[in-house]
C-alpha cells in the first residue's frame, strides 16, 4: 500500500533489506528522503539509524520511522537518534504525503 502510494504522488522507490544494504544504497542512490520501518526490536532500529548518520552524505538526509510504538519516549528516542520525523502505525498516508513535501522541498532548496 505504501509503495503505490508513494508512486502515485510520483516518488521514485528504492527498497532496502536490513542495515548494511540500507546504508549502501542510501549512500549510492542520494535519495531525496528516506522511509525507515522500524521493527519490535525498537534499540537497534535506534542502532541503525545511528549507522545512518554517521555516513556523511547521509547527515542531512531526512529519515522519517514508521513504528507500532506510540509512547512519547519512543518518540523522543528516535529524535535523539537522528529521525527527522516518526509515523505511528497504521501510517496516516496524508500525513506522510505532507511530511515528504515539506522535507524533499526543504532539501531541494
């Protein structure tokens, strides 16, 4: 469902499967935003996307996570860790849709 949503507001799509293939592809592709969906195993998806930030064309790239957890610390965690923004699960597709304007515009100018 995410995907075509993303198609359909004319997104190109790029997926990744777990931490190293994650940071190579970020690093080769320069994507304009990056959608992490974040698993039960919220510390080292906080771990992960630590590795994100480190990479250096990676620092500026917005991450918005897309998790289950709700809680105000989870939240505030995945700030700490360098997310731009977090989505709680079942994403909000308008939401998200405003979340990439707002961060792809930032960044194109």
């Amino acid at each position: 469902m995410l995907r075509v949503a993303l198609r359909f507001w004319d997104y190109r799509v790029i997926e990744a499967e777990g931490r190293d293939d994650s940071i190579a592809i970020a690093c080769e592709q320069s994507p304009a935003a990056l959608l992490m969906d974040t698993s039960l195993y919220f510390e080292r998806n906080m771990q992960d996307l630590t590795l994100l930030r480190e990479k250096e064309p990676l620092k500026q790239l917005p991450i918005i996570l897309m998790s289950g957890f709700a809680q105000t610390n989870y939240y505030q965690t995945a700030m700490d860790h360098g997310a731009t923004a977090m989505l709680v699960k079942p994403v909000d597709l308008d939401l998200l849709e405003n979340y990439l304007k707002l961060f792809v515009e930032k960044r194109e100018n």
